[in-house]
C-alpha cells in the first residue's frame, strides 16, 4: 500500500477518532449531570454505581484521547504507532459501550457496529492478511464471551449475540465501502495533485519561455528597424514622410527608398503574408534581394527586374506558402513606371486638389510574388507626374483595419475621400498624420489586427 495512502487514512482516521472523543465526553457529562438532578429507583445501587464508573470512564478516555490528539498524533511520523493508537482507543470505547448495553439491553445499542466499523476501517489492508481476520474476529469473539459470561438470561443472550454477529458482518461491509471511497478520494486528490505540479512546472517553464521569447522578439525588432529603415525626407524634389506600425513589435511589411546623389530613383512597399518571425525574415531578405537588382540593373526595364525578384526569392524560400504584396515605383524626369503586384493601389493627390487611383482596373495588378506558377515578366504602367503631385501609399493594415463596435468601417475609397479634402498644399509629414489620425478616429481602434506602413512622396520640380 502506498504510503501517502495510509498517512491520509490515519489523518481521516485521527480527524474521526478526535470528533468522537469530543461527542463522548460531552455525553458523559450529560448523564453524569441528568443522575445529579434525578433520583434513579430503576436501577439497583450495582447497576448505577456500574454506569457511573463506566460513563465516568468514557469522559476520562475521551479527555486523554483528545489530549493525545492534539500533542502527540499531530507530531507523530509513525503511521503504525497512530494507527495502533486510534485502534486501542477503539477497543476502549467498544468495551464502555458494550458494557453500557450488558447493564442495560435499550442503551445505545447502535453503537456498537458503528464501533466495530471504526475498528475495522483503521485496520484493514494495512497488515498482514492473517493479522487482518485476526483483528477483524479478535473484538467479535470477546465481546461474544463476556456476554455469555456476565448474562444469564438465554433469551437476552440469544438475542445480544445475533445483534452482535450481525452488526459484525454490516460493520465490516460499511467499512469496505467506506475504504473504497477512501481510496477514491485520495486516488483523484493525488492526481489532481499531480497534475497541479505539472502544471506549476510548465507555468514556470512557459513563463521563463516568455521572458526569453519577450527579449528575442524585442532585439529582433531593433535589428529589422535598423535594416528596414530608410528615411530620405531631404531628398531634392521630393518631400517624404513615412509612418510603420507592426502589429507584433517585428513586422511583415517593409519598404525602401533607391536614391543617389540626393536624388530618388525609386519606391518600393511590401506587405508579407502573415505577421511575426517568419514574415519579418521574408521582409529583410526580399528587401536585400530587390536592392541589389535595382542597384544592378538600373536602366533595365522594371518588369523584368521584378521577374528576376521573383525567380530569386522562389530560389530562396522555395515552396513556403508566403507571398508578397507589393508596389514599385522606377521614377524618371517627369514621369515614373509602376508595378503592382497584388496590393493596394496608389493614390495621386494633384495640385489642383483632386485625387486619382492610378490603376483603372484590376486586370492592370500582377499576381503575388513567390509564386512559383508565374514565371513571366511583370506587367509596368507608365504615369507622368507634374509638380505638386502627391504619391500616398499604404498597405491593407490601414485600408481594412476591422472597427470598434463604435467605429466605422474603413476602406480604400473613405479614406480617398477623406485625402480630397486635405489642401493640396499640405506637406507630406502633416498628410501622414492627417491620415493616421482620420484612421484611428474612423475605426475607434487603439490597437490594430496588422501591420501598418504609410509613404506620403509630395513631389516639387
């Protein structure tokens, strides 16, 4: 038997053993009291000096037993010497009992199986098989004997006797299905204890995971803004303003700037599929790849330098299932080429105040790139631009920013609307906030579902 097992049954034991000492000395001196007041002519002076010895004899039993409990058993680290304890106080208290019923056959008499139970319940499994009957017969077999000594009556005896077998037999069977309860109660608590180990031990290992994961993520976002960043507000002919908002401190968007001699030569901006980790390598990677083809093959048409991005990036992360959005802009003395490739189109805000999507259909867009099924050359559009012209690119985390229950749906053409009621005038980094401002007010969001990246390019000739 297990051992926690058998220190959880003498608790119970103990905590039973220690509520009956209590009950019993207070009925002791109940009785001792009840005799006081009132004069017993019932009973001859034996019988009543036999009750008062033996009820007396109960309180002293249940005084000791309760001063055992509280000084000894609670600092015991013997599971037999508490249980040989529980089982001589037992013994006692059955004999005291039975003692009360030879005197008179009305008192109390239910008592006794519940003795008997007790006796047994602190026993059985616990020993040697042997031990076990012999204990379980030992309290039977006495009690058998003294009656049949003390009383003379056969009618008395018969019946005392048949009461005694009997509440034997219930007694035992009650304690069988008291152990067996017994045994279920500890079995689930100890797996629950179990299992509250566990999980104390997988909070600490997830927490000390968390911490370690926090500080990773936090370093991983330092190092893309490093590497992703790339302001050119000074540039000449153009006033510039960006706005970058990951959604998980690491982010699957990114753009870049391809400029020389304070002179820009192009834009680029990228939504990767996905958030976290594996869409914030993506972005540096393509970033890198895409910088050194346009540094490479600067008087090569954009479509096929868009190709050639496309064949490398498949080369790379092959078969990932992650894809990029994007737009690139080739931009020459008065006019820039464009490429779309699954994203959000570009919004022109002319000096004259009005606004233009710069793609007319959605048969002008190209698919993702990483994807390995197209292998053709993407499809450029060539668009003039004249001075006073604003280039406003986003991508989806602003166009379809899901609402508040108080806010308003977004989408491309609200917030076009809302860039037709700027002065065309506004500079680039007032726009910026501008837009921003009109998103979070519009959605009521303080919090977003994506990654967030706004280029506002107010071209000056």
């Amino acid at each position: 038997m297990d051992s926690s097992f058998i220190a959880f049954l003498n608790k119970n034991n103990s905590r039973v053993m220690g509520n009956i000492a209590y009950l019993f000395a207070f009925l002791g001196m109940l009785f001792l009291v009840q005799h006081t007041i009132h004069s017993w002519t019932v009973l001859s002076e034996v019988h009543y000096l036999l009750y008062i010895v033996l009820h007396s004899l109960l309180i002293a039993v249940s005084v000791l037993y309760i001063i055992i409990s509280r000084f000894v058993l609670v600092r015991s680290q013997s599971p037999t010497f508490d249980r040989y304890l529980n089982l001589v106080f037992l013994f006692i208290y059955l004999s005291i009992i039975v003692g009360l019923n030879v005197l008179d056959l009305q008192y109390s008499f239910e008592l006794i199986p519940f003795m008997l139970g007790l006796m047994f319940l602190v026993v059985l499994y616990r020993e040697h098989r042997f031990i076990q009957i012999i204990i379980v017969l030992m309290p039977v077999v006495v009690l058998l004997i003294i009656i049949r000594i003390i009383i003379s009556d056969r009618n008395s005896l018969n019946m005392l006797t048949f009461y005694i077998l009997v509440y034997g037999v219930v007694a035992l069977f009650v304690s069988l299905i008291l152990y067996r309860s017994f045994f279920e109660r500890f079995t689930i608590m100890h797996q629950l204890n179990d299992r509250s180990c566990m999980l104390d031990d997988l909070n600490s290992k997830l927490h000390a995971y968390k911490v370690s994961m926090e500080r990773d993520l936090g370093l991983a976002e330092k190092i893309q803004r490093v590497y992703l960043e790339n302001r050119s507000e000074s540039l000449d002919t153009w006033d510039i303003a960006t706005r970058y908002v990951p959604k998980n401190g690491v982010s699957g968007d990114f753009y870049d700037f391809y400029n020389a001699d304070n002179t820009l030569h192009g834009v680029s901006l990228f939504d990767v599929t996905g958030h976290g980790v594996a869409s914030s390598l993506v972005t540096m990677l393509a970033k890198r790849i895409l910088s050194r083809l346009i540094s490479a093959n600067p008087d090569a048409p954009l479509g096929e330098v868009a190709k050639l991005f496309n064949q490398e990036l498949i080369a790379e992360i092959g078969n990932s299932h992650i894809y990029l959005a994007g737009v690139i802009l080739k931009i020459n003395e008065n006019s820039f080429e464009y490429i779309n490739a699954g994203h959000t189109d570009i919004v022109i805000k002319h000096a004259d105040g009005s606004i233009e999507n710069v793609l007319k259909s959605t048969e002008d867009r190209n698919p993702f790139f990483c994807l390995q099924e197209y292998k053709s050359r993407y499809r450029a559009k060539n668009f003039p631009l004249r001075d006073g012209d604003t280039l406003i690119m986003a991508t989806d985390g602003i166009y379809e920013l899901i609402p508040a229950k108080k806010g308003q749906q977004l989408s491309f053409e609200s917030i076009g609307r809302f860039i037709s009621t700027i002065p065309p005038e506004t500079g680039a980094d007032d726009l910026a906030d501008q837009i921003m401002n009109f998103v979070a007010l519009t959605s009521a969001r303080t919090d977003f579902d994506d990654d967030m990246t706004l280029l506002v390019l107010r071209y000056k000739s």
